[in-house]
C-alpha cells in the first residue's frame, strides 16, 4: 500500500500539484474563521438558576426556594455537581453537567425543572445568561463629570446594556456600581392609624391604579379605529392624586398620607476606582462557544462607535480599562514569535545539514502545509482552537519524516554520482529509494501520533485545557505523514532535475569528524560494555533523584497581566465601613508604580449573578507590562509578596490573590474563593464552623501555605427578628398577615409597581420614612391599627429583638458545605499536601460529617489518575506496532527501553531548571516519546534491512549507525531547537509550553547517545545471546568503582 502511493506521487505529479494548491486554499480560509482562544473555557456546560426574593433571610431563603429547587434538579439526568448558596434575599443554584451534554439542552433540562418546583407565589427563578466563565471580555466605566452616579446607572443600564447586548456573541452585560432609580412611597403609618386604613389597602390600590386598558376596535363608516384607557402614571403627581379611600365628602390621597420622592433602590454592591468610591461599570461576556477573538473586536468597535455618537448625553463617555483583546494580543504575540523563531531554526538546521538550498525549501514547505491541513480538520470536525495547543507543536517533529526521505534520496544521488539513468530508470530508481525508507517513516509518524492519545482520555479541567492540544499535534502529524508520502515524492524528480549540487552531498568536515569520534567511542563501547551501561545506570540514579524530589503541580499559572485581590471582612461589616476599607485598600495598591489602575468592588451586583455580601470586596489590579518594571525583578511573585506585607496591616482582613480569569475558573471549579480548599460537609452550621477552624489552624501550620481562611463560611451575625405572638393577634382581632405587612412594607419596603420614563423602568417602592425605623425601638412602637378603630402598637403583638442568624448558607451535592481555602507559594503543591494528609490522618471528623479537598490539587490526582491508566495502555499499542514492523520481540523491548531511558533527560532538566511536574510536563512526555519512536525504529528497522545483506550483526549495526548517523543527529537537532525558543520563552502565554519544551529537550539530550550507542549495543548482544556477559561486565565496573570511592574516603578518614 505505502509503495503504492509512492508510485502514485511519481507518475500523478500534477494531481498532487493541484491536491496542494487546494490545500493552501482550503487551510487560509480556514485559519480565517477559526476561533483561536487565548485561554480556552475549560469547564462543562453549567446552568445558574438565580432566584430574588427581598426581604428573606438566608435560613427562609434555603427553605421557601433552594431546597424545592435543589429536589427538582436531582431528577436531571448527567448533572457532575450542584452548588447552592441561599443569603439574603438571594437563592442561587449552580449545576455543573458531564463532559458532552449540549448547553442548550441543559438549560431546557432546567428550564423544565423550575417550572415544577413548589415555590412561594410571585417568586420566579431566571437563568443566568449563557456566558462562558471565562467570557469577560470587556470591562468599562461610564464617565460624565456633571452627572450623578444615579443618572450614569440609568444609561448604562437602559442605553449601554441595549447597545452592547445586540452584538452577536454577547451574552449579556452586567452593570455594577450606582444607584439605580427609584420612587419611594413615604407613607406615615400614623397617619394611616388615624384614619384606620390598612397598609395593604394603600398598597393595593397603588398596584391596581397604574393600569392601562385596551377596548379593541371601533368601526367608523371609513375607519377602525383603535380604543385605549390610559391609567398608567406619567409622573409622581399622577402617583400622589390617587385615592386611597373616602372619608365623607373627602378624598384622601396618597400626598395626604405619603410622600413621593426620587429615590433609588437598596444597593447590593458599591464600585470604587482609584480615588473615586463610587463608579458605573459595566462588564460585557462572552456567550459560550463564541468566537472571542471575533467579539472582541466587535465590541471594541462599539465602544469607539458610542464614544463618537449621539446616543450618549453629552459629556458621557466610556473609559475602558480591562480589554480582554489586549492579553490575547499580546499572548499571541508570544506564541506566533517563539513558532517563527522555531521555523527560521528548523530552517537553518536543515540547510546546515543538507547543504542543500532546494532541498532545504522541499522539507520546510511541509511545516506550512501541515498547518494548513491542521486548520483545516479543525474547521470540519469543530474541534476547539487555543494558543496553547499551537504553541505545542513542535516544527522539528512536523518535517522528520519528510527530513528521513530527502536525505536518504541525496545521499544515494551522492554515492551514485556516476551512474546515468534514463528518466524512466530513474523515476523507478526514486520509487525503490523511497520505498525503503518510507515504511519506518509511516509507523514511526503513527507511533507519534498515537503518543499523544492518553491526552484524550483526560477529562474536566485539564481535558478541556490539552485535548485541544492533541487535536491540533495528531492533525498537524497527519498532515505531515500525508505530505511527506505524498507532496515529498513527487517533487523529488524536480529536485534532481535543478538541483546542481545534489551529487555533492558529502558529509563537511565538521560531520566527519563527529562521525569519526563517535565510531572510535562506539568501539571503544564495544571491548568495554559495561563501561557503558555502568554510565546508564548513573543515568537512571540521577534521573529517578530528579524525579522524587521535583515537586508536583496541576498547571502552570497562565500571566494575565492583571491581578485580583479578594479581601474578606467581618461578616457583620456595614456598607460604609465596607467603603472605608475597600478605600484604603486602593490607596494602597494604587501606589505601587507597578499598577496602572485599580477598581473595588464592594457586595455584587443587583442581578444576583455574582452572590456577595458587603463583607466580601474584590480588587481588578490592572498591571503595567513587566519590562517596564523598575522593582522585583519583573517577578509577578514578588509584586504579590509585596502587596500582601502592605495590605496584611489592615486590621480584620483575610486576603486571597490570583489573576482575573484563574480566579473566575477556580471559584467555578471548586465553588470556594481560593486555589486550594477543604470542603466540609454536614448538617449543624456550629459543627461546621468549628470543624473548619480547627483545619485551618492544621493547614496554617504546615510550610508553604499562605492565605488560609474559612470560605464559603456560614457566620451567625445579629438579625433583628420579629416573633409574632399569635395569641395576642388573633384577641386583638388581627391576623397575621397584618403584623406582616407592617414588617415588610413598612420597615423593609417592598415594589408595588414600575413607571416609565421614556424606555427606563422605575421601581416605586412603598415603605415607611426612615424615623419610623431607624431603630430597635422606633420598630417596636409601629402602630397597627384595628378593626374597632384602635391603635396598637407592634411591640404589643410582636417580641421585636437581636438574634443571631446565618448570614449566607451554602450547600453542595444536597448538603450543607464550609471550604477553608488555602494557596501555596514557595513550595510546591504535592509536596504541601503530603505534609497536610500527614497531620490531617491524626484529626477526628465528627460523625456524621465528611471532608474532602478540591481545587488545583483534586484536578492534579484527577488528572494523573487518567494518565496512569491510560500511558501503560499506550505503551502497550506502540509495543503491539513496534511488533508489526520489526517483527521480533526482544527488539521491541530494546526500543521500548531506549524510549524510557530518553525520558530521564527530560526529567532531570525540569529539576535543574526548578520546574515542577504538571499535567503540562506529563504532556511533553508523551511528546518526547514519540519523537525518539522516530529515531529508535529507524535505526532498528535499518538494522533488520541490512541484515539480509550482511552476516555478521555487528557489522550490520555498524553499517546502519553509519548510513543514519546523520539523519539520526539531525533530526534531534530539529525536534530539541525547533522547540527551544518556547522553553527559554518568559512572555505572557509561555506558561504552559515552557515544562512541555523543557522535557522534550533534556530527553532529546539522553535520546542522542541512547540511541546512538545503547541501542546498537544492547542489540548486538541480544543477538549474540551475552547479555549475561553485558551484565558481569557492567556489575564489574560498579565493583571497580566503588572500590576506587572507597580508597579514596579511607584515605582521607587517614
């Protein structure tokens, strides 16, 4: 078959011509509608039901709408996960979906749910809107010196939501920070005793009052006409001339028992920036699946169209200070420079080494084309596209099989100068040339690409992260095999044709003299085996020393060139003192000369979408771009070490700093603000409590690890509650729901219905003026009026007084959870969580309770789990290949050997270079073993031709070590160079490929000489049956050395 399409390629030269004009054409395109992410979304489809209901505490809130719904959703089939947190006035359920589910038919799943949960009436759960975790794309202040913050809010929310929202690709924007606009009814409750009407009645009759109503179609002998009833308020004054009721002649208004003033809502988040405490921003997300790329030019464009339009007042305009284009930009940057410096190196390794410039072009041409085949499997089968998998893919390895086919033609044409062929001859000479070759290339490609299979098999985080990356590689290596089969052969004769110099493919002096030392020293190997293999020995001690004492990690921490701080207060913290803090803290962060900008943002905001109180504020740390770094070094981990002194002396502060989207990611993954978590779970909110303090006190205690606190915590702060004696409402002739309108409307406020001005909707909220409940005691002495006329007050029916009440409660899998979150710095996070498990085997969980620990480290043994399953399984499949093609299975052990043996260079060099292992590293294991597959079949495969030929196997090994000595040499070169500019790389987005780079270089460095020599070596003595002879020989030279150490101790203890 492979011979076949050999011959194919010679005699269908203009097929494949047009074959690879088609292919450039179909790969541009391609590459111009493909989404390539800067940082990819690596969590499954989720749905967030966000549920509001003023006014509830948390305990109500848990029970009246996160328990019905949290029953409801457990009936939905494929849910990984659910998390709730129910706080004040807020239910908010999160489910998180197996690998696969469509996103739309787990929103219709849920949809389905909700609308069968038991819910209190006129409570309405909504789903958040469909973006991405990773999706923020864009964040902004609206700016105008002579507006208030309240009239900033009205635009952005009616005029800049609108705008942003009919991009396609947007899925929605939240507004945050401002006062957003409102009505209030003032309505004075004595006023209302006086004239004994009932609160609920003025409530109701301003709800049915702002109405308007339709009266179909009246017909005119010409004309229909359409008949309105208009009801609706048009300003307060409409508000203030309804009557509520008539005493005698007399009509008593709302103005008469109230007043209507501009008001605005109860804030549940308040923004700062810099020196300002109170700003409007707005946050555009991306919808999933999107392309971000795509989207975030559109949306850069429409704030450039605002700015320059009319749309805005006059004096607004938007300041934009997170644009998620810049880091992929810049990350792009980093990624395309080190593939370009890689390409120009493969370039000048293979000139140096054909001394050929046609050939040189022929072999380059097939990185390009590679990629364009690549580009374009992934359009067709909508595989995902991410700057990580394209910075993974190794040039070198991308041109080896087309390298192997040109070389072995020009040194034929080079050992054959002198032999003239006809042009049929000598198309049927290349076919034989390249069909020599061509079989060790196939499998030896297959074995690369089937190396790269255990990444599929990863799932979750670390699934979505890399097999986008193995995608990418098994596309480009498929491409390259093709070409290399294909395109290679069929330029060959061209390349006879033109190619002057093709005869003069001679070895230069500095290649001979390498080829002539390392036939002396194979030799020389040769009369001393165990020479050699006592070297391969101390290989494998230093390699296995690395190996144990290089730390472990999940991922390397992708550069955002941002950071964000999360600072917690006390849970009992009020808004303003809130502010203060959050004031101080800018202040702070703002001095550093490092930081361009910094915005607070203190609670959430009003759409629930992000559930916090005023006890939680996060800080955007917008950074200056490291070179410009006059301090630590332009190390980001001593900015934060920095930061972390300064703002620790701020007293009642816990603090946690990570970047923008890894923070957004981790929340998301683990449901707990931090890196690292412990998750209790149980019934008892105290034993809860107590449990995590004492873990954290555990995990403070161990090296390492730095802002330990309790997360996701449930703290009783004080409520003012009011417990209804029913015994006392019904003899006074009330009923409950009396004393409750009274809590509600009065003391809380409630909406009693919206106006319009223009398009802007306007709560109008109905509640008694402040004096009436401002305090304990001003609550107590609210009148209550009854049937006779008489007027009690509430402290008569009601024990008014401070209790103690959770103020948030969160729960996972359908039980109540507390996390205590950690971070690790200075070390790394295996060997940190070996010296917690150690304290924490000692530690008593109460009955009934369980603990578990997520974050980085639950994807890290998820993650190493999947591998150590799934690269067994590989080595199985290459060692079944390996056997098809070499058709002996001690040899199959030799190479498979030699593969493991290359491994320990990489490992050695990730430990001097203090970089820990990772999913990231283990993904440039299995790249470096399928790059020395190349070399370790060809030399094995070029033995078992020659042996047809020659008698003697040593003089085969000789002569195979001889004839790829070069291609051996020169395709390691390729592969290690090819990759070296993203190992050295310290640009943003080199992250990640800088442990993959490091592991296929350093095993490229030990892949060399074990091929070059241990594999010939173990080879011949396989054949020759002295093994036993190998091993005396290598145990002899341990002895002689250790003898040797031990002379030399003995004389210096002398």
């Amino acid at each position: 078959m492979l011979e076949s399409l050999i011959r194919f390629s010679l005699k269908q030269k203009l097929i494949i011509f047009l074959g690879v004009v088609g292919l450039i054409a179909v790969g541009i395109w391609s590459f111009t509608v493909l989404p390539i992410e800067a940082f990819p979304d690596v969590l499954n489809e989720s749905v967030q039901v966000i549920t509001q209901m003023p006014g509830q505490s948390a305990e109500d809130i848990e029970k009246k709408i996160t328990l019905p719904l949290e029953r409801e959703f457990t009936g939905i089939p494929k849910i990984r996960q659910s998390r709730s947190v129910s706080e004040f006035g807020l239910s908010v359920v999160y489910l998180s979906f197996e690998d696969g589910v469509d996103k739309y038919w787990a929103r219709s799943q849920v949809m389905e749910k909700v609308s069968t949960a038991s819910l209190p009436i006129g409570v309405t759960p909504d789903l958040a809107p469909m973006a991405a975790v990773t999706g923020e794309i864009l964040r902004y202040e609206l700016k105008g010196k002579q507006y208030t913050d309240k009239e900033l809010r009205t635009t952005q929310d009616w005029v800049l939501e609108k705008q942003f929202r009919s991009i396609p690709g947007v899925a929605d924007v939240t507004s945050y920070g401002g006062r957003v606009k409102a009505w209030d009814v003032l309505v004075d409750p004595l006023k209302l005793s006086n004239f004994g009407i009932p609160l609920r009645q003025v409530f109701d009759v301003i709800s049915n009052s702002n109405v308007n109503a339709g009266g179909n179609l009246i017909n005119y002998p010409n004309q229909s006409f359409v008949i309105r009833s208009l009801g609706q308020y048009q300003s307060k004054s409409d508000l203030e001339h309804v009557g509520i009721t008539n005493r005698g002649d007399a009509i008593l208004s709302v103005k008469e028992l109230a007043q209507v003033v501009d008001s605005n809502l109860p804030l549940r988040g308040v923004v700062g920036r810099d020196d300002k405490d109170n700003i409007v921003q707005g946050i555009v997300l991306l919808r999933k699946g999107e392309n971000p790329v795509v989207v975030g030019q559109a949306v850069t464009d429409k704030v450039k169209e605002l700015n320059n339009s009319n749309l805005l007042p006059e004096g607004m305009n938007l300041q934009v200070y997170y644009n998620r284009m810049n880091l992929v930009n810049v990350t792009t940057k980093t990624v395309w420079k080190n593939l370009f410096e890689g390409l120009v190196l493969v370039f000048v390794i293979l000139l140096i080494f054909l001394r050929n410039l046609r050939a040189t072009l022929l072999v380059a041409a097939v990185v390009p084309l590679s990629l364009l085949f690549a580009f374009s499997m992934i359009v067709f089968f909508h595989t995902p596209a991410n700057l990580i998998s394209l910075g993974a893919i190794d040039f070198g390895m991308v041109v080896d099989g087309a390298v192997l086919i040109v070389e072995m033609v020009l040194t034929y044409w080079h050992t054959h100068a002198h032999v003239k062929d006809g042009e049929g001859d000598s198309e049927s000479k290349l076919e034989e040339i390249v069909a020599k070759i061509v079989k060790p290339v196939f499998y030896s490609m297959i074995m690369i690409i089937i190396a790269y299979m255990p990444i599929f098999t990863l799932e979750q985080v670390e699934g979505k992260m890399f097999r986008p990356l193995a995608w990418t590689v098994c596309f480009t290596l498929a491409g390259a095999l093709l070409l290399s089969l294909l395109f290679i052969p069929a330029w060959l004769p061209w390349l006879q044709k033109h190619s002057m110099k093709a005869s003069q493919h001679e070895d230069p002096k500095w290649l001979v003299y390498l080829k002539t030392n390392y036939q002396r020293i194979l030799l020389h190997y040769d009369r001393s085996p165990g020479l050699l293999f006592k070297h391969v020995i101390l290989l494998v001690v230093v390699g296995f020393f690395a190996i144990k004492n290089t730390g472990t990690e999940f991922l390397p921490e992708l550069d955002e060139g941002a950071l964000w701080i999360r600072a917690s207060f006390p849970h009992s913290l009020a808004m303003e003192e809130g502010k203060k803090v959050a004031q101080k803290i800018r202040k702070i962060i703002k001095s550093q000369e490092e930081v361009v900008t910094v915005i607070s943002q203190l609670g959430g905001p009003e759409d629930g979408t992000d559930p916090n109180l005023f006890d939680n504020s996060e800080f955007f740390v917008d950074l200056k771009p490291r070179v410009e770094w006059k301090r630590f070094s332009h190390q980001r981990e001593k900015l934060i070490d920095h930061l972390r002194e300064e703002l620790e002396h701020i007293p009642g502060i816990e603090l946690s700093i990570s970047q923008p989207i890894a923070d957004n990611v981790e929340e998301a993954v683990s449901g707990v603000k931090g890196k690292n978590a412990a998750k209790i779970y149980g019934p008892d909110l105290e034993v809860l409590k107590k449990t995590a303090t004492e873990i954290g006190e555990l995990i403070r205690s161990v090296k390492g690890t730095v802002e330990v606190g309790i997360t996701s915590s449930t703290p009783l702060v004080p409520h003012l509650t009011v417990k209804v004696d029913r015994v006392k409402v019904a003899q006074s002739g009330l009923n409950l729901q009396d004393v409750n309108d009274l809590v509600e409307i009065a003391v809380g406020g409630k909406t009693v219905t919206q106006v319009y001005e223009g398009e802007t909707k306007i709560d109008v909220v109905l509640k008694a003026p402040e004096k009436y409940r401002s305090t304990m005691q001003n609550i107590k002495d609210l009148p209550l009026t009854l049937s006779s006329g008489k007027r009690i007050l509430l402290s008569q029916v009601a024990e008014v007084k401070m209790e103690d009440s959770p103020q948030a409660i969160f729960r996972e899998n359908g039980s109540r959870r507390i996390g205590v979150k950690f971070n690790v710095e200075e070390r790394d996070l295996g060997s940190v969580m070996k010296d917690i498990f150690a304290k924490f085997k000692d530690f008593k969980i109460p009955t009934g309770y369980q603990v578990t620990w997520g974050g980085e480290y639950e994807n890290q043994q998820r993650a190493m789990k999947r591998l150590s399953f799934a690269v067994p399984l590989t080595v199985l499949m290459l060692s079944v290949l390996l056997f098809v093609l070499l058709k002996d299975v001690s040899l199959v052990g030799v190479v498979l050997f030699n593969l493991i043996l290359s491994s320990t260079g990489g490992a050695i060099l990730l430990f001097l270079r203090g970089i820990p292992f990772s999913v990231s590293a283990g993904v440039g294991v299995l790249a470096l073993l399928g790059v020395v597959s190349l070399s370790s079949v060809t030399l094995t495969s070029e033995y078992v031709t020659q042996k047809k030929d020659i008698s003697d196997p040593w003089q085969n090994l000789l002569k195979a070590c001889d004839n790829l000595f070069r291609p051996i040499l020169m395709t390691a070169m390729l592969a290690a160079l090819a990759i070296l500019p993203a190992a050295i790389s310290t640009g943003m987005g080199s992250e990640t490929q800088r442990p993959l780079a490091t592991i296929v270089i350093g095993g490229l460095m030990t892949a060399i000489p074990s091929t070059l020599f241990v594999l010939p070596l173990l080879i011949k003595h396989l054949e020759h049956g002295t093994m036993r002879v190998l091993f005396l020989d290598t145990l002899k030279e341990i002895k002689n050395d250790l003898f040797f150490l031990r002379k030399i101790i003995f004389k210096k203890k002398k």
